[in-house]
C-alpha cells in the first residue's frame, strides 16, 4: 500500500519532539545523579567491571521482589539507580541467589572459581547476566543475524537451523552450557533451555507471519488446524514440561545434530534427479495449463457459488470440504496425532516443524500444497507459543537483547536475500546448504553422542 | 562493542520518563507508555524504510502471487486437479518468496519492542506491578512485560487506525 508522505513526516517529527523532550530530561539526570550517588555515576564508565560496584548494585535488586507498592517501580523512587547500567545489577545476583529465580538460583549452586565449569563474581556479566558469561559482541551477532536472514529468504527452513547454530556455536553459548555439566548441571540445563527457546523464537515469528497471511488469503482449513493445533499443543506442552531443566547439552547438541542430517538427506533428495523430476514435471504440468488458458478466448470463469472453502461435514472420524468445488476428505484424528509427534520433536529440539507437517498433511489429508502450508503454519505457530510459553513458565531465562538484535539482522538480511539470489541457481544454492547441514549434522552428533569434536563446530 | 556497554548507552534515556512522576505506580506507567510509544515509532520508521527499499522486488513478487492464484483457480473451475496442483506448487515458491520479505518487515517492525522489554527486565524483572483486587486482600502481580504489551497493543491498534485515516484523507485529497 501506498504511503503518504504526511504520515511519514508526522511520524518523523513525532520522534523527533519525544527526542527533544527525553533530552532535556536525560541531561537533568545526568546532571542530579551526581551529588545523589557517587558510585552509581562512576559505575558506567566502567560496564565491563562490575565487581567494584557489585556490592552497592546488588542492593535495590534484593530489595524488589516484594510485592509493594514501592516495590513496584524501583526505578521511579530512586534516582541514585539511573545510570547504573542493568548488566552490572544482573552480575551482583549470584550474591543474594539462593532465594531468587531458577537462573540465580542455579548460579548459586555453581562452585565458585576461576576454572572451568565454575562462576567466577569478579568477571563482567555474560550472556544471561551470568558473571564470565560469554559476551557476544553485537557486529558479530549482528552480522550472524543478517546471514540467518538472507537464508531465511533464500532456502527457507535453514534458516532456523543456522539461528541455532549461532547461538550453540559461533556465540559459544552451548561449549559454556556443556562446562557445567559435571560442575553445575542444573545451571548448564537452564543455559540449554534458554538457547532452545532462543531458537524458537524466530522460527515462531516466522510461523506467525505465515499464518496471519494465510489467514488473510482464507487458505485456513479451520477443522483441520483445530485438530492438528490440539495435537500440536499437546505435543508442545508435554515435551517442553518434560524436558525443562532435564536436558544437558550435549544430549541436546546430538539431537539437534539428529535433526539437522535428516534435514540435509531432505535438501539432497530434492536435488536428486527423482526430486528434481518431481518438481519439472509439475512446472510443465503448470506451463501447459498457463498456455491453454491464454489461447481459450474466454477463458473458465470460477463459479462464485463455490469460491473459497466450504466446510460440508465435521464429525470425530469424518472431515469434508471443497475447496473451489473440488471435494475433499479427511479422518480428523489423524492430523491430531501427527500434530502431537511432529511438535513434541519441534519442541524438543527448538526447531519449527513446519517442514515435517506439510509433506504430512499433503500426502495423508490429500491437501493442495496451498491449503497444506496455510494450515500448518498455524500449527507451528500453536506449537511454538505453547512451547516458549511453557519453558518461560518454568523460570527459562530469555536474552531478549540478544534476539531483538537478530531481529534487526533477520530484517536486514531478508532485504539482501531476494537481491542476491538471482545469481544462484535454486540447486547451487541447495547443495551449498546440503554440505553445510552435513558438517554440522555429523559435527553435533559426533560432539554430542561421543564427545568427539570436529574444526568450527 | 558488547551487550553490556549497548545498555549501558541507553539506559538512561530509557529511564527518564519513568521519574516524571512522582508516584511510583504513576511514573512506572507513564515511563511504560513512552517506552511502548517509542518503540513503535522507531520499528514504524524502519518498517517505512524497508518499504522503500524492499517495494520493487516485493510488487513483482505480488504479481507472481496474483498469477499463480489465477491460474490455480482457472485450473480447478476446468476441474483439472493436476494443473491445480501443479500452479499452487508454482504459487507456493513465490509466495515463500513474498513471505521472505514480509519475515524482514515484521522483524523491522517488532526489534525495538523486543529491546525495549530487554532493558525492562534488567530494571524490573524483581519488580511486579501490583493491581488491587476488589474481592481479595492480596493485589494481583503483573510482570513488567505484561503492562509493556498491553501497552504497546494499545498504541499499535489506535496508530494503525490513524494511519488508515491518514490514507484515506490523502487518497480523497488526491481525488478531488
């Protein structure tokens, strides 16, 4: 749709008046805080020591979770707390941990120490505000994100997968995760759930986009994503609430491995002459039609009668449906329980299950690709939701930091994607990916499941 | 350049407009609102932007969509299954393709939210905001993100009607 330009200039100068406005008052903290709290003005122009102000940091924080009034907006009754940077309050919790959430409540149990697997206070909070934690440097998580984007744009499902990578490997979460397994194994699981919703929480975005649009396009078959997103919602709930907290990661890193060769065998299939065969003869299947319709003077017209979806009867054994005349049936409870294996696997692993419910609706349900797609983008989105959902209820901590940043680089990303792949073909850019799934599949399944660990992985 | 030294820079903007007012459940809400409304208006700005930038690529890929649908539905009025079938294949690629872009608008869309409930955990995941009830002694708490939510929905869906209002007045302005 077509901006109009006032509305941009509006929204511009908008921003800009709260800019000014917020100016003036950031200048008045900066100038008050001062002469209120010494320490706290001292401790920004030293984020990366939090040591020095742990002790007067942690004060506010232990003093917060009481239900109260006051308690309610620390931040508004204090100005000695402004310009204390919140990563130097998260690395003075292991001190006053035993009574916090899961997180603090794991850093407590670690052993303290400057060796492996142990939490050392002194050094600057990390990922999750863990102190020693890794520190991921925002052009790098930026440019991971960006990459991410541009395979989410060029190859689809990948991208979720290398959205994993990123966190377990490029960003050192999961080698940080795994060092606690003999030392710390309850804070090494909460590190791994925190990484597997990080996962899902793209692929979840990704999910919620293409059902809203599907949605939009009525290409919905509600029977069926009823079914399949109880299933899915079943699934979901039962594998994240039994794996919170149980999942070392290594266990995980092997079945991820798991996951990520069987989607490589998947990619090579479809550049295999028989996938690609398949995919021909659909083309010229299609190219036929295209051209007899522009040869037919008249053309078919759709019969408005029949436009869109017609749900014709739903019992528990029986679903049918036309779908622009064209009738078709399904058995409701299959979609139910292909909706709880397939998203208890998703859920499991952090992954979307998008790619393993379409092929099952397509060929079980007998549905157009269309409808297929449209439905168990829903189901993965039910099934993402419920899965964060659950580990967030069960006291998983999220960097939202960290995934908002890979959101501006998903964004960029998926600009440069469609830009640049006009210069691979559609196969080139498959068997790339299929070398990659390979490498990392093997890597995590040989570093996960026999603790033997190849180059970059 | 870490995470650390990222919310170090802002915080302090950040913090302002929840000092000014007095009360703390005031101050906690009114800081709550502007936080929302700014983070609506940057990710509104960069969903402009990507709009710009992304709007050739994403006509032609709505033209492919549009062709695909028709033939698919010219296919399935002849009753020719396999020619449905295969267009919606067809159709099913482009369309990954237009959903590529769409991924890239609702993530330029959505950052500054998910930055702005970042550094409100920092501030007040220990801190819930607590609402009285009429039938119990004990108030209910909410999380910080629960009221940034509630919040930011509230702008967006009063901001989306402005800017339908928008278009419509431009769109008549352009008529007449």
């Amino acid at each position: 749709m077509h901006k109009p330009r006032k509305f941009i200039t509006f929204s511009v100068i908008g921003l800009a008046l709260m800019a000014l406005s917020l100016t003036f008052v950031w200048a008045e903290d900066t100038k008050v805080t001062p002469t209120t709290d010494p320490v706290a003005v001292e401790a920004p122009a030293q984020p990366a020591d939090p040591a020095a102000v742990a002790s007067d940091a942690a004060v506010p924080a232990t003093e917060a979770p009481a239900p109260t009034v006051d308690a309610s907006a620390p931040a508004a009754d204090a100005s000695a707390q402004a310009v204390v940077p919140p990563t130097v309050e998260a690395a003075a919790k292991p001190q006053f941990a035993a009574k916090g959430n899961k997180l603090e409540r794991a850093i407590a149990g670690a052993p303290q120490g400057t060796g492996k697997g142990q939490i050392d206070p002194g050094k600057p909070a990390g990922f999750l505000g863990i102190p020693g934690g890794p520190n991921v440097n925002v052009v790098l998580a930026l440019l991971w994100a960006v990459w991410v984007g541009w395979i989410f744009s060029t190859v689809g499902a990948f991208g979720g997968v290398m959205a994993g990578v990123g966190h377990m490997s490029v960003f050192g979460f999961g080698s940080y995760a795994g060092s606690f397994k003999q030392t710390a194994p309850d804070l090494g699981k909460t590190i791994t759930d925190s990484i597997k919703a990080s996962n899902q929480f793209l692929v979840g975005l990704s999910a919620a986009i293409s059902s809203f649009n599907y949605l939009k396009m009525k290409r919905l078959v509600l029977p069926l994503a009823l079914s399949l997103g109880a299933g899915s919602l079943l699934g979901a709930w039962g594998a994240a609430a039994l794996s919170a907290g149980k999942l070392d990661f290594k266990s995980y890193q092997g079945y991820f491995g798991l996951f990520v060769l069987a989607l490589g065998c998947w990619l090579l299939y479809e550049t295999t002459p028989a996938g690609q065969s398949k995919k021909k003869t659909a083309k010229e299947a299609a190219k036929a039609f295209e051209d007899n319709a522009k040869k037919m003077k008249n053309g078919e017209h759709v019969d408005s009668a029949n436009a869109g979806l017609h749900i014709n009867k739903f019992s528990m054994t029986t679903c049918e449906f036309t779908f622009f005349g064209v009738p078709f049936r399904f058995n409701p409870a299959i979609p139910f329980l292909g909706g709880i294996v397939i998203s208890a696997v998703a859920a499991f692993l952090g992954v979307g299950g998008g790619f393993l419910l379409v092929p099952f609706l397509t060929s079980v349900t007998q549905l157009p690709m269309y409808l297929a797609a449209g439905t168990s983008a829903l189901a993965v989105l039910v099934s993402m939701i419920t899965s964060i959902a659950t580990l967030i209820m069960k006291g998983t901590p999220i960097d939202w930091m960290l995934i908002g940043l890979e959101l501006v680089g998903v964004a960029i990303g998926s600009v440069i994607g469609p830009m640049t792949s006009q210069y691979f073909s559609d196969v080139t850019l498959k068997r790339i990916f299929i070398v990659l799934a390979f490498y990392v599949g093997v890597g995590y399944l040989l570093a996960g499941f026999f603790g033997v660990k190849i180059p970059g992985v | 350049m870490t995470f650390s030294n990222l919310f170090f820079t802002l915080d302090a903007w950040f913090i302002a407009p929840f000092r000014w007012v007095a009360p703390a459940h005031m101050g906690f809400l009114v800081g709550t609102f502007v936080l929302a409304l700014q983070s609506l208006l940057v990710g509104h700005l960069c969903l402009l932007l990507l709009n710009k930038v992304q709007r050739r690529l994403r006509d032609k890929y709505d033209v492919e969509v549009d062709q695909r649908q028709r033939l698919s539905l010219q296919a399935i009025a002849a009753q020719n299954k396999t020619a449905y079938l295969a267009q919606n294949d067809l159709a099913q690629e482009a369309y990954g393709r237009s959903m590529s872009l769409a991924m890239g608008r609702i993530c330029a869309s959505l950052w500054s939210a998910v930055m702005a409930l970042a550094w409100m955990k920092s501030r007040f995941s220990d801190a819930p905001f607590p609402i009285p009830l009429w039938f119990s002694d004990k108030p209910i708490n909410l999380s910080y993100a629960v009221v940034f939510i509630f919040f930011y929905i509230c702008i967006r869906i009063i901001f989306n009607r402005m800017e339908a209002q928008f278009a419509k007045q431009s769109e008549l302005k352009a008529l007449t």
